[in-house]
C-alpha cells in the first residue's frame, strides 16, 4: 500500500504544476506548438536526468531517461523506479502511455514542448514560434517573451546545453524546474 501512496503524493503537486505548465490556464495561450523534428536537435543524445521541481515552498524529485537521434525523441519518466510516463516522438506522431495515477492535465504535448523549448537550438524554435511568441538567447541563458513580457527564463550551466545542470524559471505558472544530466554514452 505504502509504494502506492508516495508517488501518487508527489504525483499530486509535481505533474500538473511543474512539468507540463498545464495548471491555471489562462487567457493566454498556453502551449506553443512546439512539435520540432528530432533531427532538428543536431546531434544524438542518451542522458539519465534527475528532475527537482520547486513550487509553492514544496520540493519534488523525479527521474527520466532521454533518448534523441535523428529519428525520434524517447522520454521515460520514472518515480521510485515505477515507469510514470514515456513518450515517443518520431516528428510526425506522438505516442504515449501514462500511468493511471498521473493527472489527466499532463499532458504529453506539454511535456515534449517544455523538452524541446529547454534543450533544442534556439534557431530551431525561433522559426516554429506563433505570432506574438519570441525567444532570446544571450550567452547560457535563453528567454521566453509572450507579447513582449517574460515567461520562462532558462539557464544553462555549460555548453553542449543538454550537459550539466539546466534550471528553468516559468513565471506564468510560477515553479522551478532544475533537470540535472548526465550523458549515457561515451
């Protein structure tokens, strides 16, 4: 009974408020579209990721695993090693399966537009953004503008971006996701 409780506790706060930026919708648009095609992020990645989600003085801690290639995008999320959400991407269709603890606001289009706003080319996203949308980068840190008022502030630790720590400030929906990664390949 106890294995089912915590993560449907962390569940409770942690999906629908931080990774999809899915709760509170408002009058603004909330999701960009994003659907970028996997060749598009330049390079073949496998990395094991750990994900600290910070809201409303509650902290969260999640795991995933992440795969790109020129093919598709692969995500897996995982809390105490119990499969939570995975996710496959080929640029066309996306394919998905949720636990049925997770809350029907998260979405999978959620997730993969905040993986795609956070780790691809900033040029990549700059031409696939709707009207009213742009996106700025300045040495490691990148800024989401909604009609010329920030929404989401990202900063990098080094380069390539997908290495190292990556903290990502969304001050629509006001939560802070830190994703810690470290590469599975050579």
């Amino acid at each position: 009974m106890l294995p089912e409780v915590i993560p449907r506790l962390l569940l409770s706060g942690l999906f629908a408020l931080a990774l999809g930026g899915c709760a509170a919708r408002t009058s603004q648009p909330a999701r960009l579209g994003l659907k970028l095609p996997p060749a598009a992020f330049g390079e073949p990645v496998s990395l094991q990721q750990r994900l600290t989600v910070e809201r409303n003085g509650r902290i969260d801690q999640l795991d995933a695993a992440l795969e790109v290639d020129t093919q598709s995008v692969d995500l897996v999320v995982l809390i105490l090693d119990q499969r939570m959400l995975s996710l496959h991407f080929d640029g066309q269709a996306l394919e998905t399966w949720r636990h049925p603890m997770v809350p029907a606001q998260l979405q999978a289009e959620d997730v993969l537009e905040n993986l795609q706003l956070t780790l691809w080319p900033v040029d990549a996203i700059r031409q696939a953004l709707p009207s009213g949308w742009r996106i700025e980068e300045s040495g490691l840190r990148r800024t989401l503008f909604l009609n010329d008022a920030p929404v989401t502030l990202i900063e990098y630790s080094g380069e390539p971006r997908w290495s190292g720590k990556v903290v990502l400030t969304d001050q629509r929906y006001h939560y802070l996701l830190t994703i810690q990664s470290a590469s599975n390949g050579p």
